[in-house]
C-alpha cells in the first residue's frame, strides 16, 4: 500500500490537503508533514545529489536524505507515501508555453499530439463530427507534424468535406498551414473576394473559389486569426478547460510554466479566467506569465499602458508577472515556418524594437524575444547593445527565444549582456523540413545546445505548446537526449546532445533563472518548494527511445497532491466535471501516448474517459484503441477482427 492509514487520523482538512481540495494555504500551512520514503531521489543539489526520502512541511522541504534520518524529522502525524523504489524527480518547468490561451481552448481541441497514424486521427475526427453541435467547430490545432504518422501526410481536403459536410472542421499544422473544409470555409464567409495579408497565401480553385488550404508564408497570422473567428467557451467552462488543461501537464509531470503570452491574448482581458482560479487557490501549476504586444505599430503604447498596471514579480509563487514578450515589436518576427525561406526583416524593425526596449530597461522589465534565425538575433543584438549602454542592464534579465541557428559570435553577445536563451523542442516536429530545405549539416545544431552550455549562457528547455509544438515534456527530453525527432530522424551528432541528468536540469533547475526564481524551485533541497514527481518508470535507465512516452503516477505542488495514477490512485484529486459532453476531451483526453505493452499505433483513452462512459474494461481485440477499431473495416473472411467488430465495446 502506498499511504499509511496514519493520514486519516488526522481530519478532515489534512486528507483534503493531500488530494489538493483544500486550497494553497491548507496545504502549505494547516497539513501536517508529507514524508516519501523509499524513493530513489535525483535532487539536482550538487552537495546532496541522491536520497532515499524527502520530507514536506509547509510546502517546502524540510528534510531530504537517508529514509532513517528524513523518518526520524518527520511529526508524529506525517502522511507517509512508499514510492515503491520509483525515481522521484524536481517538478518540470517549461521555460515557454503558452499556458493561459492553451487552457481556455484546451476543451474545445481535439489533440493529435502522440498519435502515430493519421489513419486513427481521422477515426477520433470522424467520432467528433458526429457529436459536435452546431455552431461549435471541430479543432484540430497543432502540437503535431505529419512526420510522426505512419502514413507520412496530412490529410486532404477531400477527406475532410466526405467525413464533415456540414460540421466546420479546422485544422492546424504547426504554423505552416491550416485546411479548413467547406463548412468552415461557409461558417467564416471567406469567397473569392476574400483578400489575405502579405506573407500569408489562400489557395483558390479555378474560379478563384478558397479551396480550404491556408499557408503561412511565412507569416502564420492568416493562421491565428481564422481560428479565433470560431465559437469560444463561455467563461465558466473556460474555466473547466483551463483546470483540465493543468491537470493534463500534472499528468506529465509538469509543475511550472513561463507562460509566453500570444496572439489574440489581451492583458487584462485574456487574463480574468486565470487570474479567478489564482484567486480561488486552484492553480495546479505555477505561472509566471509575459505579455505579448497586441498591437502593431502602437507596441510601445501597449507596455506603457501595462507598466501602469502591473510590475515584474508581482503577484505570488503560483502565479506572477514576469516582463515584457515573446512578442515585443511585430516587426522582429521572423516566423518559423522552414518549409517557407528565411524572412528577411524590414527596414524598420531596429528603429521599432530600440524603443521598446529601451522603455523596458528603464522601466526594469525583463524581456523575451522570439528570434528564430541568426540573422534576426544579429539585428536583435544591435539593438540591445546600443541600448544597454544608454541604459546599463546591469543584471537584467533578456531571453532570446528559440534560436534554431544562432551563431558562436551571437552566443557569446548574449553572454556579454547577461541575457539567457530559451530553447524548445521545435525541431522535433519540423526537423524533417529544415534538412529538406537546408541539408542535414545545417541541421546538425539547431539549436546548439551544448555549445550554449558551454559558454556559459543561462539556457532553460520548453515546448511552445500547445501550436508549433506538443506540451509532453517527455518529448522535449528524448529530443535533446537522442538528438531525434518526433519521427525518428537523427538530427543531431552526439556532441550536441546531453546526457539525461544535464537535460533534466534544462527543465527545472535552470528554468527558475527566465522566471528570476533562482534557488527557489527547481531542486529536491531543503527551503525550496516541495514541487516533485515520481515517474512512470526510471528516468535514468530506460531505453533512451522510451523517454518519450514517460508520465508521471504521483506529481505534488508545495505538498499538495494535484495528479496520482496506478499504484497511488486513491491520493488522486477529484475529477473535474464537464461542462457539456460532446467535448472532444471528454472522450479523447489529451496527449495520446500507448500504455505499456499497446502497440505505439493505437491511440489511449484516458482511464478518467474510461470511467466517465467509455468502457469498463479493454476490448481483447483493441484493448482501449477505440479510434483504430472505429477506422478499421470489418472483414468478415477474417474472423478474429470480424468477432472483434461485432463484439467490442468500441462499437457499442
């Protein structure tokens, strides 16, 4: 058993504590102590690099070591979890996210995230359809490449007019293209009048009819601004969404996010939904959060205006501002679609971003730029250094974002202003296109990772979820471990890759530099905040290709349980309701990963999906691969899948 009975006795408040009910000053204060034992603990505390067990008090730790020392710190009624021997990891952080507008669309997606055969993708599309009411639109909006399917392709729109004549279907792929089938097209009233922004292309038919296919050339905001023109959430199910969204990555084991603003997402406005849960203490994952300009041309009126409103650090360890970005000038934005040329930068963008960031260096806001090619961060760079020696940063922290190819030279400017590069695992999901376009040496670090390390630079991972990329961190982590992408392609020679410990540290402890947490988080070491998980299995010595499909069975924020499976189940918290029941997470869930033994081609419903109506056990033909029995014909010359067919609970 997992739990020592001990925790019952003592109340009612310290059982709701642990399952995450009782609120951040429950847990942090009134619980009584949490102590994991028989663990094996990676703390990333070089004076104290492994332990056996670690005690929780206050949502800190306050003891971490040999299981007989932490037991003997540990109060007379501490709730005791046996780890059973699994590995116990820092929480996660992704240093870029886009967390806020991922959680309140979270419920209208359907993810194809994980999902290795467009064949199944298109079963779980088809089965949305079908329940999806109007006006609402069926989304599909990245977080996948049509390198990871079997098939190797998107699908096309004559496929997705048969399967939804009638039901809007979007669908987005990274940011280099979004299809939209005739519904949609009819839904949002583009016709052959309809004219496009330049660097944005909608393809016409013969008669100058939009055929459905929207291409990011390479400016992706064609993309963005045909999506929000579909139905949203009302506030109260946006709230929902965000909850299961956090709850998804606690899943994953993911306990803080630098959440990189984005389109469409207005300070204060976007923010209410987050901000009320924040109030109500039912954050499960600690944000600190950038705002992202919304305005061209009128950038440095928006951070005027927000500098009256709010300043960096303002708000509380679970939720807090932290500067200016990913978006500072829309001039800068050298969009990352390597299907499409480099874009060269106008004339302009230095003149735009030197304002900007010269009220942000005075003003002491630290900010994030999205820089994808060494060209721009050049230019980038100009502009900082000039700047800096009107107005010295002196310790002020600045982030490049992304940073594919950078160059040695720009590596070591960004060391000399003391600024910080924020990589993500981009590439695992476009890296087939960059060698398409620019040869597999140019794709040999990109970005280049060790490189930055060795220079010394402050450098975090993350995921640029949930468009350009999938928000599993495991994917992340076998990307800079393997050096491959989602798909498999080498990408990368070992020397620019790192070993699992130093990938790790990428997602925790030197993630709390972009957030200006340093030695707050990020370690298993006494004072910092109890934020830990234990993984689904070892970390360190799985075959490096099964990193990707880790989880996490038990994942704690400041002491509070906020996701428990398997073996530690009955320390879950409770599930969260659904506002309607033809979302697409209600039956779906989100990343779609294979338990262990389920051939990696068959999509996961979730247990939670499982429970709420889908099945009561695993069907002996599908197991729980329900999309793959859904898009599977029914052969009755073969009477193993013909039985199935008629049998499975798939069907029902």
């Amino acid at each position: 058993m997992t739990l020592d009975r001990r925790q019952f006795n003592t109340g009612a408040a310290a059982a709701l504590a642990l399952a995450g009910l009782g609120g951040k000053a429950m847990a942090e204060t009134n619980a009584p102590d949490l102590l994991v034992v028989g663990a094996r603990v990676t703390t990333l505390d070089r004076e104290n690099p492994v332990a056996e067990a670690v005690l929780v008090r206050g949502g800190r730790f306050a003891a971490v070591g040999p299981e007989r020392e932490v037991r003997a710190a540990a109060g007379p009624d501490a709730r005791i979890v046996d780890a059973g021997g699994r590995r116990l990891i820092p929480g996660l952080i992704d240093s870029h996210m886009h967390i806020i507008r991922g959680g309140l669309n979270y419920d209208l997606e359907l993810r194809w995230d994980g999902l290795t055969s467009l064949a199944d993708g298109m079963a779980m599309l088809r089965a949305q359809v079908a329940r999806t009411p109007p006006p609402h639109w069926v989304r599909v909006v990245g977080g996948f490449s049509e390198h990871q399917f079997g098939e190797r392709r998107l699908p096309g729109l004559d496929e997705l007019n048969r399967i939804a004549p009638d039901t809007p279907v979007y669908i987005m792929h990274l940011y280099d293209r979004a299809l939209l089938n005739r519904a949609a097209l009819r839904a949002i009233g583009f016709t052959r009048d309809t004219r496009t922004a330049p660097g944005t292309h909608m393809e016409r038919d013969a008669n100058g009819d939009p055929t459905g296919l929207l291409i990011a050339r390479p400016n992706a905001q064609i993309l963005y601004s045909t999506l929000a023109m579909g139905p949203r959430l009302e506030p109260e199910t946006q709230k929902l969404s965000t909850r299961r969204f956090m709850r998804e990555l606690n899943r994953l084991g993911v306990t803080g996010v630098i959440d990189a603003g984005g389109g469409n997402q207005n300070y204060p406005d976007d923010y209410r939904i987050i901000e009320e849960l924040e109030r109500e203490d039912a954050l499960t994952v600690r944000i600190a959060y950038n705002l992202f300009t919304q305005r061209p041309g009128r950038e440095l009126e928006d951070y005027q205006n927000w500098a009256r409103q709010v300043r960096p650090g303002q708000g509380s360890d679970t939720y807090r501002h932290n500067g200016a970005g990913e978006m500072l000038v829309f001039s800068a934005a050298d969009f990352e679609d390597f299907r499409e040329p480099r874009p060269d930068m106008p004339a302009n963008m230095e003149g735009d971003l030197e304002g900007v960031v010269r009220f942000l260096a005075e003003q002491r806001w630290p900010w994030r730029l999205h820089a994808t090619y060494d060209e721009t961060i050049s230019r980038a760079l100009d502009v900082f250094e000039k700047v800096n020696r009107e107005v010295p940063f002196d310790g002020l922290h600045f982030i490049i974002d992304h940073a594919e190819t950078i160059s040695d030279r720009n590596i070591d400017r960004v060391a000399a202003l003391g600024g910080g590069i924020a990589v993500q695992h981009r590439m695992a999901y476009q890296g087939e296109y960059f060698i398409q376009r620019y040869g597999e040496r140019a794709a040999e670090a990109t970005p280049p990772v060790a490189k930055i390390l060795r220079a010394g630079v402050p450098i975090a991972a993350g995921t640029d979820a949930t468009r350009v990329a999938s928000y599993n961190p495991w994917v992340s982590l076998h990307w800079l471990v393997t050096g491959k992408t989602f798909a498999g392609t080498r990408l990368y020679p070992r020397a620019n890759t790192l070993d699992r410990e130093t990938a790790l540290r990428l997602w925790t402890e030197k993630a709390t530099w972009f957030s200006t947490e340093e030695g707050k988080k990020g370690q298993i070491k006494v004072g910092q905040l109890a934020d830990f998980l234990l993984t689904s299995a070892d970390y360190l010595s799985v075959p490096e290709d099964e990193i990707k499909h880790l989880s996490s069975v038990l994942t704690v924020l400041g002491g509070r349980v906020v996701h428990a499976a398997d073996a530690f189940s009955d320390l879950s918290p409770p599930d969260i309701p659904y506002a309607a029941d033809w979302l697409p997470t209600r039956h779906f869930g989100g990343y779609q990963d294979r338990p262990e033994g389920q051939a990696s081609h068959a999509p996961v419903m979730p247990a939670a999906t499982r429970q709420a109506g889908c099945c009561e056990s695993a069907c002996g033909v599908h197991g729980h691969g329900h999309a793959r029995a859904l898009a599977a014909p029914v052969r009755s010359n073969d009477l193993r899948a013909f039985w199935g067919a008629l049998g499975c609970s798939c069907f029902a």
